[in-house]
C-alpha cells in the first residue's frame, strides 16, 4: 500500500470519528505515519482540541487491519476514559477499560482480550503496580499489544505540574516490549525541561530518540482575564450575580475541596444550577454531573482539579477560577478546557487572600526527608514480610497518603515493590537525591512566582502561558483583557452581596469522630485495638470552620496562625462560637465545659471554655490535666504515631472527676482550638468519658482539614 492510500484509509478513519467535514492536519499524519509506518515512538505536544486522540484512534484503526494487538493507552482519570471509549465506539473501535470503578468486569475485560474482541484497552497507571495486574495481566499485554499510547505524558516527568509516581512504571513496560512497537506519548502542557525528560524516558535502548512533534499553544477562542476583588464576599457575590452572563456552561474551579463544595451550596441556594466535583464526590455522582454538564442541564460544575485532565465538552463556554492555581503551566492545563468547540470561551481568575496558604500547604508535602526514608527502608527490612500500609505507617512518622506516595516513589526506583499483602524491601542499593529534590522544590517556587506575575503582568496573558510553556510561537494574542483594554466589571450588587456575607458569616461544621482505632498499635506497645467502644467515644461534634474554606478560613487562619501568638479571642470568633452552639441542636444539653490542656495556646482554650460556660450557665470544669513528659512531638498527620503519643496523656483532673461522679448522666462541652487528625479530641474526650461522663461533645474553633 503506498503512502498515498494509507493516507486516504487514516482520512477515512478520521471522517468516522470526527464527522464528514474532518481533515487530518500535517502533524497528525506525520505522527500515524511513524506509528504506522516506521513503528517508531513519538511524543506529540499540542494544544487541548488540537486531535490527540485521533492519532491514536486512527493509528489503532489501521495497525488493526494489519493484524497488530490491541492499543493500550495508560490515562489518568475516568472522566477522560469514559470520553475516549464514547469516541473510539463513534469510529467503530471497541474500547474498553480496565480501573478501580470497575472491578466486577474485570474478568469480562480479560477474557474479551483474550479471544482478540478488545482494540483498545484503557488503564489507570495505578493498575500498573497492582501486584494481579503487574504479573498476570501487564506481561501478556506487553508482548501482544500492537501500541503503546501515554495520555497526559506530562504526568511521567516530576518536573511537570501534576507528577505522579504511578506513572514512573511505565517505564518498566516499555522496557518489557518487544522490538518494533510503536510508542506515542501526548501532552498539551509541557515545557522544555518536561519534553526533554519524557523524550529521555521514551528513548530506545539502541539510542532511536522519539519524533517529537511539538505545536503552536495558542488557543483563538480563549478570552483570558484577570478579575479582582477585595474580598471573598465580593468574590462569591459576583459569581453570584455573573455567572449567569457567561455563555453555555462551564466550570467553576476552585482550590480546595471544602471550597468547592461551600460554593457550590451557596450558588444552589441563590438560584444557580451548578454542582461540586471533587475527590471527594462519589463515582455515580461524579458521572451524573459529567452527564448534566456534557447535557447543558446545569450552568457549571464547581470542581477541584479532580476535573482538571480531560473532561471533553467541545462547546464549553467558560472555566472561572475562584483563587489561582500555584503553576501557570497547570492553569493552561485546566483553562484548556474551555472553546475546543466554540468561536468564543472567557476565562477568568478570580485570586483570592487565601490562595498562598493553600500553596504552601502544597508545597509542605514534599518528597519526605532523608531519615523518614530510611526509617521506612529499615523497617520493611526488618520485617522480612509484605506490610501493609497500614501497619507500616505504625512506625512511619507520615500521614498515610504521604506514605504511599513515598513507596511509589521507591518502586519506581526499585527500593520497594508491592506484592500481595503490602510491601517489601528489595535489598537493592537506594541513594537519597537530595539535590535533585532542592532542584524540584526551587522549580516549584519558580512556578508559584510566575503565578504571582501571570495576576500582576500589563502585557498579554496568553503570551505568558505559552511562554512558560517554551512556545517558541508565543506572540501577543489580542484577545485577553490586557490586548483589549477590555476588563470585566467588578461591581456586585447589594442583594448579592448581603447573600455572600450572610453565608459566610454563617458558621457551623460537623465534626465526624474518632471510630476505629489505628491498625498495628499492639507492635509498638499500645493496647487498642478495633472499634472504639461506645462507652470511651465522642460524640459528633462542630467547629466554627475549616481553615481552608472561603468563608471562615481567612479570620479563624489569621487567629490561629503560629504568629498570632496566645491570648483571648476576638468577638467576632467568639459570638460565631455561640451561633454554633445555639444552633447545635444537641438532643442532651451539656451541663458543663472542659477544655483540653493546650500546649501552645492554653489562654486562648481556657479562656473560651470559660466564656462559654458563663454564657451557657454551665459548670466550669477547667482543663483536663496533662500527664505525658511533654516533650514528644506529636505527629499531626499519622494516625497510629499520634495515638502513640496521646493515648495516656489526659487525664481528669480531681474536680473534674469529683462533679461527674456527683453529676449523673453529665453531657460535657470539651473545648479546643484546631482539630486536624481528630485524635486530640477523641483522646481527651475518652478521658471524660473513662471518668463517668455520659457523653463528651466536641467543639473546636476550626478544622485543619
């Protein structure tokens, strides 16, 4: 078949996917042609609508009739691969994937491989290191698939905006296939540092270097602009009153998920079709609101950057960020999204006081240091079995999501490797690259400075993405608020206003408890073990806000800063800690305040235990008694190492013991200022509870979470 009629096929292929009207571009011929033709390996670099996928889907098509294996692509999210297997079916392809929503077809999936009725196969890198999935699947699939695709490549390189560990392992598969497969790696946000390591990653072992094809990032129908406000009322406000002046629908990004969800409750309230998307939403849910924004049915999903990759709705009309991401390049990335489809898409950021702290949250959890690694290393070695997650972070000082994504690391670099049951240590040699660390936390320093410039720069924006992207074309665009002189309104009105502040002065959010104890504390000499009884439990309890969220996060942060210092609350905080608890709605009242003996703010705990019980008419119980060697540093992230620390360090004080014997059936108030992990509270409190009070109700001024 000559080059002429292969290309005729693909152009056939193409009008089957895209429509009647669809041509391929020069590019995207050039990167079928080496997949096709010269069975090569190449990384496409391209703007989001650009036809990535079509590379793939019509490469997938014509190495089929040729007799080739089914195409793997690795994807990073469920969204993009529900949107990839509705457009390989349009063009006839018969995709199918392989994910954690998915488990009860995994046997159908496998056996569809097997008898050669699957073209496409889509993965979670993450089911690239299930041990099932590694051994028994991965091999067949390397040594039959007929290519290899790589979605949101960027992902691979720990120099991107959105590194992710899991996606190191491909590594290995591309290692384990056979000569003569072809490769395609595919991005829309990377720069030249990125494009140089996935190149390196994707290279041959006989030194072939991968075609890189790398395009113009500019996007016409992108309209940027910055809006500022001078606070997070007039923010929320003129989303209020704006949103509805937006063409289409679109989405609403935000930076946390406390925020996304609280906005996204305000806009229902006021009238607003919307819904939250975030990590936290369940999977049905997730698709239900994928479903009515791809159906127009509301005006904007308000997500997290869990909707951040991939969510393909050709006419969206908008993407409004309230508060700005931390990388220029991961915000090219989300606004991407918008006008693939359309003449026209604004997009508008909306940055917010709060956005640095959050940033710096980000930034805090980092690569581990030196000795938690190797705490970690010597403890998988002594072992001499498969540990749990678990069970290892029993003798891990990190959180547990910290934990795994530091075992995915040293998978990767082949320290640890995940089996059946947990992990092990290879034995194998692992050196600490402490300076290739420094180097990506100053590139990320780099990345939140170019932020601040992206809000301040009088010259173009789309210029400046594309500049942060290495665009070699980067030139000014002519449409962005700077190139026009055109900026949005930033007047609100007062009944939008008045809603705004009404919601965020409203204070109030429940605190789950403490119900299971840590795995594993039997192994370092605690005694607890399974469901905490229900005779040492606390009871749901409140928290006037999360520092994270938009409405009280600000104040209740800026009161409770390390910097702030100790002394009495203000009122404001204060008659926000009465409206929560007149508006408890307890089913016992309590009868009596104590307060959990603070280490580093003990007058501003005491004294708000005291205001409260005056207030209340309560008895006050005074703070509970501190009885460990106060020196310990106490984790605030790993679960099984705080109960280590706290599990014997309340106590009731004599007085305190002395009115709840006398008191019978006494429901106390224990007061504190942040909950974070929620085993401060859940100890203290079972120390009441020990000492005969009938229930113990939680209350603290904000939740670190």
């Amino acid at each position: 078949m000559t080059a002429a009629d292969l290309r005729e096929r693909a152009e056939e292929h193409l009008r089957a996917l895209a429509g009647p009207d669809a041509r391929l571009r020069d590019d995207q011929w050039r990167a079928i042609e080496a997949l096709v033709v010269d069975r090569r390996r190449a990384l496409v670099v391209q703007r989001t609508g650009w036809g990535k996928s079509a590379v793939y889907f019509v490469a997938t098509a014509l190495l089929r009739s040729q007799g080739a294996g089914a195409t793997v692509i690795v994807s990073p999210l469920l969204a993009l691969m529900r949107n990839q297997i509705a457009a390989a079916e349009r063009a006839g392809i018969r995709a199918h994937t392989i994910n954690s929503a998915n488990l009860e077809e995994w046997d159908d999936v496998r056996a569809r491989i097997v008898d050669g009725q699957t073209d496409v196969l889509l993965v979670s890198p993450e089911r690239l290191n299930n041990p099932t999935f590694r051994d028994d699947v991965l091999p067949k699939l390397a040594a039959e698939t007929g290519l290899l695709v790589v979605d949101e490549a960027h992902c691979i390189s720990d120099w991107g905006h959105d590194f992710r560990p899991d996606y190191r392992r491909i590594r290995s598969l591309l290692a384990d296939l056979p000569a003569g497969i072809p490769v395609l790696a595919t991005t829309a946000t990377a720069n030249a540092r990125v494009v140089a390591d996935v190149s390196e990653q994707l290279a041959t072992g006989d030194d072939e270097q991968p075609l890189v094809l790398r395009g113009d990032l500019d996007r016409d129908s992108l309209h940027l602009a910055v809006v500022r406000l001078p606070s997070n009322a007039q923010r929320l406000a003129w989303l209020d009153d704006h949103l509805r002046d937006l063409d289409g629908s679109g989405i609403v990004y935000t930076l946390t998920v406390a925020q996304a969800e609280a906005v996204a409750a305000h806009l229902r309230a006021r009238g607003s079709a919307v819904a939250s998307y975030t990590g936290r939403t369940e999977a049905a849910e997730r698709i239900q609101a994928e479903d009515d924004l791809l159906a127009n049915r509301v005006k904007a999903l308000v997500a997290t950057s869990a909707l951040g990759m991939g969510f393909d709705k050709p006419d969206l009309g908008f993407v409004v960020h309230l508060g700005a991401p931390q990388s220029p390049i991961a915000y090219y990335q989300q606004v991407g999204r918008a006008g693939r489809g359309v003449q026209r898409a604004d997009v508008l950021l909306l940055p917010g006081a709060e956005d640095e702290d959050v940033w710096r949250y980000f930034a805090s959890v980092g690569f581990p240091p030196k000795d938690v690694v190797r705490r970690t290393l010597d403890v998988l070695i002594e072992s001499q079995r498969p540990m749990s997650v678990a069970a290892l972070e029993v003798s891990v000082e990190l959180s547990r999501s910290r934990l795994e994504q530091m075992l995915k690391v040293l998978d990767v670099d082949g320290a640890v490797r995940r089996v059946q049951g947990g992990w092990i240590a290879t034995g194998q040699e692992w050196v600490y690259d402490e300076e290739r660390y420094q180097r990506v936390d100053a590139a990320r320093r780099d990345e939140q400075q170019a932020m601040r410039d992206y809000l301040e720069t009088e010259g173009c924006r789309m210029e400046f993405l594309r500049r942060r992207l290495d665009d070699p074309g980067a030139a000014p665009c002519g449409r962005c608020d700077n190139c026009t002189g055109r900026h949005w309104p930033t007047e609100v009105s007062a009944g939008a206003v008045e809603a705004s502040k009404a919601e965020l002065r409203r204070p109030g959010v429940e605190l789950e408890p403490r119900v299971m104890w840590p795995t594993g504390l039997a192994t370092i000499g605690v005694q607890l073990s399974g469901r905490i009884a229900a005779e040492e439990r606390v009871a749901t309890g409140r928290v006037i806000g999360r520092l994270s969220d938009i409405s009280w996060g600000p104040r209740l942060r800026a009161t409770l800063s390390e910097h702030a210092g100790d002394g009495p609350l203000p009122d404001e905080i204060y008659n926000a800690a009465v409206e929560v608890l007149r508006t408890w709605g307890w089913e016992r009242r309590p009868v009596a305040v104590a307060a959990v003996a603070a280490r580093s703010r003990p007058t501003l705990v005491t004294t708000l235990g005291e205001r409260l019980a005056t207030t209340g008419r309560l008895t006050w119980l005074g703070a509970l008694e501190r009885v460990d060697d106060g020196d310990r540093p106490v984790s605030r992230t790993n679960s099984a190492q705080r109960v280590r620390a706290l599990h014997a360090a309340f106590a009731a004080a004599p007085a305190q013991r002395d009115f709840l014997a006398s008191t019978p059936d006494a429901v106390v108030l224990l007061v504190d200022d942040i909950v974070d992990s929620g085993w401060t509270m859940a100890l203290a409190g079972r120390a009441l509870r020990l000492a005969g009070a009938a229930e113990v109700l939680p209350f603290a001024l904000a939740l670190d979470a």
